[in-house]
C-alpha cells in the first residue's frame, strides 16, 4: 500500500498562537481533498520557532497545547505531525505530536538538543529518550526533530533497527549561505544510512536575524530525491511513497564527510523504543495528484543570498506591524542595494529614499541616488544637512572654543543624518532601514547613533565585496538594471569630508573581507592568516580593531544572518575585554 504524505512548509509567527493555529488550519483545508494519510508541519510551528523566553512563561505553553487539542478536535480524521512545546511532570520538551481521532494518540520529544551558534535549547528544554515507532498499515514511521537527524546516530538509527522504513524529521533549520545543499546531502546520506525513506519538512520566514529558507525533500532509501518543496517561499509537498523492502541496517556511506554538528555521545545507549499502533488508511480510491512543476535547483550563491534577504526584510517589517520603510539613500553602493531588497520585497511605493547631501557630497552621489529611485520608483526627499552643521558647529565652539573637526565633524554629519531619518520614522510611522555591511560593523567603521541609527541592518551579514556581487546579480535579471553602474564602479566613500576614500582608514575590502572572514566565523589566529600570505600588521591591525568595537555591535540593529556565523545571536564576546590577539 502506497502512503501519502503531505510536507506543510509554511510561515508562522512567534507568540502569535490564534494566527498560527489559523495558518495550520488553511495548509491541512487545502491538501484535505487529496486524503493524505499523514500531514507534517515544522517543528515548534504552533509557537513559531525560536519561542525563546516566551517558553518560561507557562500559560504560553498551555495555550500552545490548546492549539493542538483545538486542531485534534477539528480534524479527526486526518493524522498530524505537528510541532508544539509539551509540558508533563514539570519538565519542558520540544514534541512532535500525532493527532488523531480527536486527540493525541502519540507524542516525541526531540532528543538531542543543539546548543551552540543560534540555538539555546538548552536553556528551556528536557531531552526525551523515547523513540516512538508507528504504524500506518505496512509502514513504519519513526518521527524525530530537527538536530536529531544531524547527530550521526542516535533517534533515526535506533528507529530503523526497530524496523522503520520511512522516517519524518520536523525542522525549523535556519539559512545561510548554501545550507539547502548541506541539508539536501545530509538527508540523502541518512535515507542511506538506515535504508529508510527520508521525510523532510522544514519552516519558512523570516524572524528577527534569522531566514528559514524551506526546501522540504523526500528522500529515497538509495539517496534519490524524490521530491522537493520551493525555496523561501510557502508550500505543500504531497507525494506517493511506494513501499520499501530492502535491508534496513545502518551501512557506512563514502564520501560523505559528517557536518560539525553536536554529538550524540552515549545517548543512542539510553533510547527507548516505543511502538504504536496508528491503525490503517482507508482502501477507497484517492483523488490522483496534480501535476508539480519541478522546483529549481542550482541556484547561484547570489540568488540564493538575495532571496534570503528579501525574505528577511519583508518578513521583519511586516510581522512587526510596519507597513513601510525609509532609507538614506547616500549615492554609495550599500544604501543603493539596501534600497532594491526593500524595494523588491515590499513594493517601490513602500519605500521612502531620503538623501542629506552636505558640502563632500559630490554629484555623482546625487545622481546616483536619483537614478536609484527614478529605476525602483520610490519616493526620493532632500534636506541639505549644511545648515544643521553649521548651528552644530557654533553650539560648540560656544561651549568648547573651538569648531569641531576630524571624527567629531564627521561623526556629527551622520549623526544629523540619523536624526532626520529617525524624525521621519517618528512622524510617519515608517522603518528604518540601515545601510552597513558586515566589514564596516565588523571594524567600528561606522558611527554609533548616526549610520547605525534605525530599526532593521539588512546587510548586517554582507561582506563589502558580496555587496558588489548582489548588485551585479540584480543587474543582470531579466527586469533590467536598477543599481546605475556608476554606483558600482565608483571607489567607496563616507563623504564625510573632502576627497575621503574608505581605504584612508580600512585596508583594501578584497583584504579586509577575508581577514574579517577567518577572524569572525572560522576564530583562526592571525598566524593562519600570515602564513596564507597577508601582511602581518595589516592582520594584526584589522583584529584589533575586531575586538575593540564589540560595543559598536551590540548596540546595532538585527539584522539578518546569511552567513554561518553572523554578529548577534551567533557571536556572543564580552563587551568589557582586554584579550587580544597576537602573535605567538
């Protein structure tokens, strides 16, 4: 008997518990039709994933519960897989649940819990040590959560030695950069691994820092993928899975080398077995699925990235009740493509460009940026900053004797221009979208309360040179160029005073982003980055610079996370430190 299964990879929002019960409620109505026998969201998808604190407060978790009763209820006879935070005997467990016939009829609780980058599942929940087994006519389905399918061994192995030839893994794995086909290899080597058909259903949306980039697949036990849901965007996945009954032992799988994830150590050792017994599917004949255009694959790293930072942007602003933004539109590389992401997620009309040209404000700045708005058609204002620079100027010299200059000059400009752009968002009721990159937040180049001043960082996570590779790539669409080729080829400036050119203060971006690269994500010692040849007082320099700006960076906006370790959540380094490092 084939079994059909329904992947529901949809986009919650966390804390909002009637929305998402609503939202669960429309992908199961929409697949009803086709009699499904099993129907599998993400994990924690009640809730939104991550809940964070939200889990300490109980009656957060007991009305979680009550969604997924009200959803048995409602739907008795459909079986769902749906994630839920549980509380029994006063622990906490991140469960899956299958509802049927009005109620639970059985629950897991995810076992290896990750602990480590953007996750702290620690700090809430219990790990289960049951792995239930269950029967739906000759399949047997071991269901299992997220990191417990990472783990080399543990829940999925225990569950098809116990004879499980299908195995469903609910997830809520957040993106970055190429971390679908990380995924995509890892859930073919398991369906190898245990000669099991692989299930996979993942989140997708935006929350806070984080992008969940979807990309459900179903796995053959040779590794095939079957099929494959959408990428960034919201989906249903149903499919015919056709009997298996070929060997299931665990047999070692060559070239595949296993991701840096947490080991299961002696867990698999405690894990017990649980079998139930979910009853059959009726014999009458279902309704044939309709056809599914095959979803692209072997996307670009610049597609993919781009795709992510729409999905983050529209996401942020919308689930936080904001229906449109403003951005200072410099006439520089950075704001411009700051723009077009806001642009193509939310609308030209949602977004307002305001530009605050001062006396280093050359005209090729405000050409660009006016072409900028004129492709985009957003809204394009203009204040002259000038005047407020010089009533900034007398106040001082008043209160100090003296005008300001050097960094003071330059830092009261932005901060000018954080302030109208605040003014604006006050009056409106409109975003803030900031316009740094990664290399400029990474080495204090940037002004505290002037260019960091906003509510969103949409490029928080993008290098400087991966700037430039975004904007050639929306360039290059079928839509036609938006970013006017002036604005990329011109060499990065601040503006902040006459002739200034960012490598005044910062070595060249193709040396500083890698330098950045090795010291942030990878925590190699500046010995590593000498020996691969860069200059060890140019390496020396940038990683002090690194570590002296931690208070920079935790007082900017989130941002989003496409890299595989992003400043917020990811790196967490104290603020008040004299580490630094040097050569040994």
């Amino acid at each position: 008997m084939s079994l059909r299964i329904a992947l529901a990879q949809i986009n919650p929002v966390v804390g909002d518990l009637p929305g998402n019960r609503s939202r669960i409620a429309e992908a199961i109505d929409r697949v009803a039709d086709l009699a499904p026998d099993l129907i599998a969201f993400p994990e924690l998808v009640v809730t939104g994933y991550p809940p964070e604190d939200l889990l300490h407060y109980p009656r957060f978790v007991q009305e979680a519960e009550e969604v997924a009763d009200d959803l048995a209820a409602r739907y008795p006879a459909l079986r769902l897989l749906l994630g839920c935070p549980i509380r029994e005997n006063g622990d906490l467990y991140n469960a899956a649940l299958l509802l049927h016939g009005g109620g639970r009829i059985a629950r897991y609780r995810k076992c290896t819990l990750p602990n480590y980058g953007v996750f702290d599942e620690k700090r809430y929940f219990r790990p289960g040590r049951t792995c239930p087994v269950l029967r739906i006519g000759p399949w047997r389905i071991g269901p299992s959560i997220c990191e417990d399918i990472w783990a080399p061994g543990g829940v999925p192995r225990k569950q098809a030695e116990a004879g499980a030839n299908l195995l469903v893994n609910i997830s809520s794995s957040p993106y970055h950069a190429r971390k679908g086909e990380e995924r995509a290899a890892l859930i073919r080597t398991r369906a190898r691994q245990h000669g099991a058909t692989v299930a996979y259903v993942n989140l997708v949306g935006g929350q806070d820092e984080l992008v969940f980039d979807g990309e459900s697949l179903i796995a053959a036990p040779d590794g095939t993928v079957l099929a494959r849901a959408a990428r960034f965007e919201e989906d249903l996945l149903v499919h015919d899975l056709d009997p298996w009954t070929g060997s299931r032992t665990t047999r070692p799988v060559p070239g595949f080398v296993q991701p840096r994830y947490e080991e299961i150590g002696d867990l698999e050792e405690d894990l017990v077995v649980e079998r139930i017994d979910c009853g059959d599917s009726p014999e009458a004949e279902r309704v044939a699925l309709p056809a599914r255009p095959a979803p692209s694959t072997g996307a670009s790293e610049e597609e993919e990235i781009y795709g992510a930072l729409v999905l983050g942007t529209r996401d942020y602003v919308r689930k936080n009740g904001f229906d449109e933004v403003v951005v200072g539109l410099s006439g520089g590389i950075d704001s411009a493509l700051t723009a077009t992401i806001a642009a193509d997620a939310l609308g030209g009309p949602a977004v307002h460009a305001l530009t605050m040209p001062s006396g280093y404000t050359s005209a090729a700045s405000l050409e660009g940026a006016s072409a900028l708005a004129a492709n985009l058609a957003i809204p394009l204002s203009r204040i002259e900053i000038d005047p407020l620079r010089a009533a900034y100027a007398e106040a001082l010299h008043l209160s100090l004797g003296a005008d300001p200059a050097g960094v003071t000059e330059e830092n009261i400009q932005a901060r000018i221009r954080g302030n109208l752009l605040m003014a604006l968002s006050n009056d409106r009721g409109w975003l803030v979208l900031t316009t740094g990159n990664k290399s400029e937040l990474a080495v204090g180049y940037c002004t505290l309360y002037g260019d960091m001043a906003g509510g969103f960082a949409v490029l928080k996570d993008v290098p400087k040179g991966l700037v430039y590779r975004l904007a050639e790539w929306r360039n290059a669409r079928t839509d036609g160029p938006v970013i006017p080729q002036e604005t990329i080829q011109r060499a990065p400036s601040a503006e902040l005073r006459a002739d200034q050119k960012d490598t005044d203060t910062l070595p060249p971006y193709p040396v500083l982003d890698p330098i950045v690269e090795a010291r942030v994500e990878r925590e190699d010692p500046p010995e590593a980055l000498i020996a691969r040849g860069f200059d060890p007082e140019v390496v020396l320099r940038v990683y002090a610079m690194i570590e002296a700006n931690e208070y920079k960076r935790r007082q900017a906006p989130p941002g989003i996370k496409i890299t595989p370790r992003a400043f917020g959540r990811d790196r967490r380094y104290p603020i008040t430190n004299r580490y630094r490092a040097r050569l040994r």
